[in-house]
C-alpha cells in the first residue's frame, strides 16, 4: 500500500485529525463537529470539522461504519458520498437513522464514518451506434438468481 500526501485543515483545533485504526486499513475514521441527536428515521447533515486537498487524479469516498449499521441502523443516506480533488469545503456526511424505535446522539468527537482515498481514472465518453457484445449482455438486477 502506498502513501499519498492529503493536505487538512481543522476548522475546530478539538477535532482530531483523520486516523486509521489499525494497520492495512483502508478507512480512515472521521468524526462529528457537533453533538447531534437522530430520531428514528431522522436524517441530518453533520459537520466534520476539517476539509482535505486531494492531488489531482484522487478522490475521497466517504464511507459509513459498519458497527454503527449493525448496532443501532445508522448509516449514511448517498454512501459513499464522493470527494472530489478540487473539493476545499468542510466534510459532512448526511446520516440517517434506521432504527424504529430507538434515536442515537452522537457527541462531537465520535466517530461517524471513514474517509477511504483512492487514485481515479478519468473517463473519456466516446459514443457510438452499438455497444460491443458481453456474456451478460443486458440482463441486469437478480438476472444470475439468488446464490
């Protein structure tokens, strides 16, 4: 695994900065600006407290936390939500609560999602009559069956 060079600013020198938790990890983990409160059901857009320059040719994947989907249904409404290289504003994420029952506060400081970098290939669209032909060929959703 290589490194890559991202450049942070805090806009809250409490907030820590992005931290991988264990080595061979490829989501860094972010947290809340704010204290906040879900209700079930309950979606909000919640601050991060830093913003990121990605080299070009790098986009950031904003990803959520899979102990925070299976303990309390909370995940992320546009997972991953993508950072784009010429993105300089403050990261949020846009959290959704699932739960029926219960809310869920988060504190600032808690860890919220994972911030997962990664280099980028930029496309070029060419168009044409017809596409070339594939095994799969336009079956789409379920078309293999269930195993």
């Amino acid at each position: 695994m290589s490194n890559v060079q991202v450049l942070i600013t805090r806009l809250d020198e409490s907030i820590p900065l992005p931290r991988y938790a264990k080595g061979g990890d490829a989501g860094a983990d972010i947290v809340s600006r704010i204290d906040i409160t879900l209700k079930p059901g309950e979606r909000a857009l919640v601050p991060t407290g830093i913003s990121i320059a990605l080299p070009d040719g790098y986009a950031a994947f904003v990803h959520p936390r899979s102990g925070l989907a299976i303990k309390h249904g909370v995940t992320m409404v546009n997972a991953p939500g993508t950072v784009d290289a010429g993105f300089r504003g403050e990261l949020q994420c846009i959290m959704i609560n699932h739960d029926q029952h219960e809310s869920i506060t988060f504190k600032k400081g808690d860890r919220i999602a994972q911030l997962v970098i990664q280099k980028v290939e930029r496309a070029e669209f060419v168009e044409v009559k017809d596409l070339p032909g594939s095994g799969r060929g336009t079956d789409g959703f379920g078309s293999t069956g269930r195993a």
